[in-house]
C-alpha cells in the first residue's frame, strides 16, 4: 500500500516532517497499539472511581451533619478566562524571545534589522515552495496508484470509488450552497450607485459631530448602600456609557475584538425622553466612523412600497452595510413594531419591519461589523418575546441622580455661554431638578441663557431662582414612570437571571443563619435543663 499524502488543509508534508517531542511519539504509538486494552482499563478504573465518589459523598454528608459546615468553604463567582489572554501571552512570549535580551544603545534611529527581515521572508518561501512540491508529490502519488491498479486489474474498482468521492462531494457542496443561498437582487449595480440611491431616499443619514464624551454622567456613589438596604439603584448615567463602549464602539471600531469578543448583534436603548437616546446612537457613529441607516418607521414610510419593495430595501441596507463596514442600523420608537394594537390612522405602519428584519439579523456573522441599535421610551407597550428575540442587549438609562444634575448643570450652563458665580447655587438647583432628564435641563438654559441675557451677564449674574419658571412649564419623570420601566426590565431574560442569582444569594446566606441559629437554641435548652437541675 502506498502512504497516505495530508490534505492542505492538515498542513501537508509540514504535518510529516513536524518535529515532535518524545511524549507525543509515545502517545501516538501507544494510541495505535493499544486502543482496546485502554478502554477496558478505563471502563473498570471508571467503576472503582464511582464508588470511591459514592463513598467519600456519604463521608462528606455524614461530617456535614455532624457539624462540618466550618470545613467547607463558599467557591463563590469565578469570572471566566478572557479570550484575549492567549494573543497578549503570545506577544509576552515573542517579546522575551526577540527583543528583550536586544541591546539597542547604539540603534538610536531605530534602523531595521535584516536578519529578522531575513528569517520571515524564508519562512516564506520554504511555504511557497512547500506548496508546490505537495501538488507535484501528489500527482505522482496518483500516477503511481493508477499503475499498480492497472497492472492488478483493478481498474473498476477504482473507477468506482472515484465516482462515489465526487458524488459525495457534490452532495456536501449541496448543503453548503443551502447555507449560503442568498439572492444578490442588484448584482449589475456598483456600491457608489446604491449609496448613493439610499442617501437620495434618506435612509443613509449624516450624523451631527457629537462624542460620546458630551454624554456627561457621574457614578453612583450609593449603589452598594442601597443594596446592603435591599433597594435595587438604577444604573448612573456612567454606567450606560461604559456600557455603550464595550457593547458598541469597541466591536465596531476594532475587528480583533470584534472577532475575539462575543458577538453583539443589536442593543436596545430604553429610557425616559430626554435621556439622550438618540444621541448615544450618534456618538458610537461618530466614534467609530460608521454609517448611519435609519429604518424608524416614520423614516420610510412611502419609500420602497410592497413586499419587493420591502425586500429590496433590507438587501440594499445590509449589502452597502457589509460593504461599507463598520455599519449602524438605527430604528427609532422600536417597541412600535411589536405593538399589539396600532390605530388605522397612522401612516408609517411600524409593523412592516416585523417579519423581514429578523431573518435578516439571523445572517449577520462575525466577520460582519453591523450593529442594530433601537431605542424606545416606551418599552413596555411592546411584545416582550419577540423585542428580546431581536435585541440581544438591553440598556436601560435611567433619570440622572443628584451627582449627574450637579454635574449637568455646571457643564451645561458653560457649554451655553453661561458664567457660574456665588450667586448661582447649582447645588440647590439640582436637589430641586428631582426628576428631570438632560434634554428637560438644556431646554431650560436655551430658554433662559438668551443672546440679551448673555450679554448682561457681568452686570448681572445667573442664579437659580431663573431657571424655575421654564422647567415649571416642563412635566417631569415621576417616579411611577420610573418604577414601570424597573417592572418592565425585570421581566426580560436577563432582569430574570439577575433575580434568580440575587435569590440564590439570599437564600445561602438564610440557610447560614438559620443553621447557626439552632445552634443557638440547642444550647439554650441544655442552660435551661441544668438550671433547673
């Protein structure tokens, strides 16, 4: 019989002339040679280690009953290993190798080195060569083959077998082209025309320059307080910026995280008005140089009429999207779409998105820089399956905290040509502002801060007596509002988990006390009994 030459794919003649160590030669001959007799030892070595299991569980009860609570020790949450360990060890690795025992004094213009060019660039070559002696090892490996069979006469049979290896073939290449069947319904049209059609359409918008660092929001300074009190505190608006980073702009920005972090397809932005929704969504575009397409339903409506007409505008999106990465699709009052009940009346029907937007997500891949972002301010009108279903994170911004308005206002108030002095008390004004959002607090400077008053400012200072009169005429987020949306985020799947895990905790640490607790009343009966003795 002749040897079997490896596929590329496995690596080739690289794979035969691999340098192993002694271990691994011992292995693969051990593997070869005793197959069978491993197995029966694993099979009863499997049996005996069961009833060692069986019988230190019991041992375990019985010390456990007997008062072993002290010996165990609570394990806790273990964060999983990052996926970016390997790549950093990696560099570490390649530092120690090449550059750390360097001695680079003299190299002060950093001039290259031709030696490294020299090994790499023969790495290279040695590859390209490798490749072309694999085709030619292989052809007469076939040659060869062929002869022998003829000279055996087993030339049928080898016809055969070739014919069931391409029939076998076509069929795997069957399945995948089953995978991957996706019509192209503009295949003559270049991307400049379709960008430049859905920018004439308006679903191609131009974002205002905004950062992601006019998100001004402080931390929260109570959360631990409040939950040692079993008040669960709404996440700070420092919070949802981070949050927006890591779920957003760094997958986006970068394709190594991209690739190495897990895939977020779709965030959902939930919040009160005002609450700077919108603007997040324009700043991860800015940050990260992304076009903005914007399918909100009073967006395209009338534009791309029918089912065809549906289906051209979600391939046009995600081909110049894919094309063009990185991409946001951005869809404004998304709980619209799965809304029970829409009155007749309203012209931009939400729900035409419902069905052919889903499907369309389910292709998006890794290698695929898009990122569906809805934002909604009344997430609870919606269906809560289907709205999970689409939107694989969920970011709730809540109304700002004392520590944010304070913020808020000062830098507000500057960025509007204000002049903060001792007679402006911001720290009044942002206990009084309980309630109100970002957008509520910049509509009242516009309204107060003037061309005129600006003007009167050296003679005449702010104070925070001004600013009452505009924010009177402004309803606020009531804490009703507030507790809806709490309500509304603990029923999704991850409110849920979060509940479930808090329960976990309660629970062991009730099963702690209790525990110590009878204890407790164990020894008062025993001082009770010799009392009385």
């Amino acid at each position: 019989k002749f040897p079997e030459y490896p596929d590329e794919d496995d690596g080739g003649s690289a794979l035969i002339f691999k340098e192993k160590s002694p271990e691994e030669l011992e292995a693969e001959l051990n593997d070869k040679d005793g197959d069978k007799k491993k197995k029966d030892k694993k099979g009863k070595k499997d049996k005996k280690d069961k009833k060692k299991d069986k019988k230190g569980k019991k041992d375990k009860k019985g010390k456990k009953g007997k008062g072993g609570d002290d010996e165990e020790e609570e394990e806790g949450w273990k964060m999983a290993e990052s996926s970016f360990v390997p790549s950093i060890n990696e560099g570490t690795d390649k530092y120690k190798s090449v550059w750390m025992t360097r001695d680079e004094k003299d190299n002060f213009s950093q001039k290259h080195d031709a030696e490294l060019i020299k090994e790499e660039k023969r790495k290279e070559v040695e590859e390209e060569i490798r490749i072309q002696v694999d085709e030619l090892m292989r052809a007469e490996l076939k040659n060869l083959k062929a002869a022998v069979d003829r000279d055996k006469g087993k030339k049928g049979k080898g016809k055969k077998s070739g014919k069931k290896k391409k029939k076998k073939g076509k069929k795997s290449g069957k399945k995948g082209k089953k995978k991957k069947k996706e019509k192209d319904l503009t295949p003559d049209r270049t991307i400049e025309s379709l960008y430049e059609e859905l920018v004439k359409e308006g679903i191609i918008v131009r974002c205002p320059q905004i950062r992601l660092s006019e998100f001004e929001g402080e931390y929260s300074y109570l959360g631990t307080t409040l939950r040692q009190a079993n008040i669960e505190p709404m996440p700070s608006l420092s919070d949802v910026r981070r949050l927006v980073t890591e779920f957003g702009i760094l997958p986006l920005g970068s394709q190594a995280v991209h690739e190495q972090a897990p895939l977020t397809k779709s965030i959902l932005l939930a919040g009160p008005r005002g609450t700077g929704k919108k603007m997040l969504v324009q700043a991860v575009c800015n940050e990260v140089g992304a076009n903005m397409f914007d399918l909100t339903a009073a967006n395209i409506a009338g534009k791309y009429p029918g089912k065809d007409g549906l289906k051209m505008l979600i391939h046009l999106v995600f081909k110049v999207g894919r094309e063009l990465q990185p991409s946001v699709i951005y869809i404004g009052d998304c709980e619209r779409m799965f809304k029970k009940k829409i009155p007749k009346t309203d012209p931009t029907d939400p729900k035409r998105l419902k069905k052919e937007l889903p499907k369309a997500m389910k292709g998006v891949k890794s290698d695929d820089r898009l990122l569906l972002v809805g934002t909604s301010r009344c997430p609870f009108d919606g269906e809560m399956k289907p709205l999970c279903s689409l939107y694989q994170r969920i970011i709730l911004i809540p109304r700002p905290d004392y520590a944010s308005r304070h913020l808020l206002w000062r830098r507000l108030i500057l960025k509007n040509n204000g002049v903060i002095t001792n007679t402006l008390d911001v720290s009044s004004l942002s206990k009084v502002t309980d309630g109100y959002t970002p957008g509520h607090m910049l509509t009242a400077i516009t309204q107060v801060l003037t061309e005129r008053r600006i003007q009167t400012l050296s003679k005449k200072p702010l104070q925070s007596v001004e600013f009452i009169a505009p924010l009177a005429r402004i309803d606020p987020i009531y804490k009703e509002e507030e507790e809806a949306f709490k309500g509304w985020y603990a029923k999704t799947p991850l409110g849920k988990k979060r509940a479930k895990a808090a329960q976990a905790d309660d629970d062991d640490g009730g099963g702690g006390k209790g525990g110590k607790g009878g204890k407790g009343k164990k020894g008062k009966k025993k001082g009770g009994k010799k009392k009385k003795k």
